[in-house]
C-alpha cells in the first residue's frame, strides 16, 4: 500500500509517517500543499491531508486529486470542528474525516477500511481510464467503453491478478468454463481490450499467459 501525506506540523507528520511505515505502508510525505502539487504524481492508494497547510490547502489538493484521480479515497485529518468545513471536504469528494488530536491506531483503522472498501469495486488503469469490479465496466472518463461480455471478463481477471501471470489455462477456467478456446482467439479479444489502455500495460507471456502491470 502507498499514502500520501499533506500535514505541515513536522512532528505530527513524521509521527504518521514512521507509524504507517510500521505497518508496511510507503509513505509520499510534504510539509508543503503547494509542493505537493508541483511534485506528486498521484500513483498511491489514499491520501491523507490536514487542510490548513502552506503553498495550498487541503481543499485546494483534493480539487487536484478529484481532477486527475477521481477513485482515490482522501482522509482529511483537521482540527476543524465546524459543520461548514465539513461539510465542504465531503462536497469535494472527501471519504471520511478524523479530527485532531487523534489515536494512530484509529487513524490505520480508517486508512485499511478506506482502501479495503475500494479494493474491490473502482480500479483507476490510466488517468481517466477505470475498471469497476463490480459491474465489470469499463469507463473513460465516466463514458462506457464498449467491450464484449468476455472481453469484460477477461479484463477483470487481468485486474484481480494484477502483476502476475494469467495463463491461458486459468483464462479458459475464469472466462469460458473450462470450454478448450485456441489461443488465437483469446489472443484476439486481449488486441481488442488492449486499444484502450496504455501502451505495454498487458504484457505477452511467450507460452503462459498474459501480465496486467498496474502499480
């Protein structure tokens, strides 16, 4: 898992980070809102922001998250009490809130149920470009892309086993019911899927398979 951090207290932000690095979490840490938009790019599973921080807020990091990003939970951590700040985070897109001062263990509770929750439904492939798990779409830039029902399938199994090899045997179990498919044809639905992500994202294992690299 990967988080980033916007909390410009240093002691606060160095406690989180050791805390979440215990956990085997890595940690994109700034002090600093507006350098966190010069220099991140977005590739983590949560964001976790104070919203009264120097350079820009964390209103104004979220509207930037939302932008490029839209499926990734932010956790504001604040020590805003008012109903109208809270009501702005969540008008912005905000998953939960965790007011200041606050027990690590229950900052890490909320980080796993965050990101456990959107492990299985939206899956962001390239900017703009995800995979909902559950209805088994595909959508580009909230569009739905048009793949056939065992195109779906195979994509969501490609999802599933990101990072690892999906052989053609484990294609034919998930997506045809064990029915013998020639390779040539799974071949030519994988051509048709890989149109719409970027280039290299599946990669062709000479004998086995096929590889979804997404971080």
């Amino acid at each position: 898992m990967k988080a980033i951090l916007l909390e410009d207290e240093y002691l606060l932000n160095n406690n989180i980070k050791e805390f979440l690095e215990l956990k085997g979490v890595f940690v994109e840490s700034y002090l600093d809102g507006g350098e966190l938009l010069d220099n991140c790019e977005l590739k983590a599973d949560i964001a976790i922001l104070d919203i009264e921080t120097p350079g820009a807020t964390g209103f104004e990091v979220i509207e930037w998250i939302k932008q490029v990003n839209g499926t990734m939970p932010v956790l504001f951590i604040t020590a805003y009490t008012d109903i109208e700040s809270i009501r702005k985070g969540y008008h912005l897109g905000c998953s939960d809130y965790l007011k200041k001062p606050f027990d690590l263990d229950e900052l890490w509770l909320r980080v796993q149920q965050l990101v456990e929750s959107l492990a299985y439904t939206k899956v962001l492939l390239s900017e703009n470009v995800i995979f909902d798990l559950k209805d088994e779409q595909l959508y580009n830039a909230n569009t739905i892309v048009k793949l056939t029902k065992i195109q779906r399938k195979i994509l969501k199994l490609f999802v599933e086993q990101k990072n690892t090899v999906v052989t053609y045997d484990l294609l034919m179990s998930e997506v045809w019911s064990d029915f013998f498919i020639k390779i040539n044809t799974i071949a030519s639905h994988v051509k048709e899927i890989r149109k719409f992500l970027p280039a290299n994202m599946i990669e062709s294992v000479r004998a086995e398979g096929y590889r979804l690299h997404l971080y």
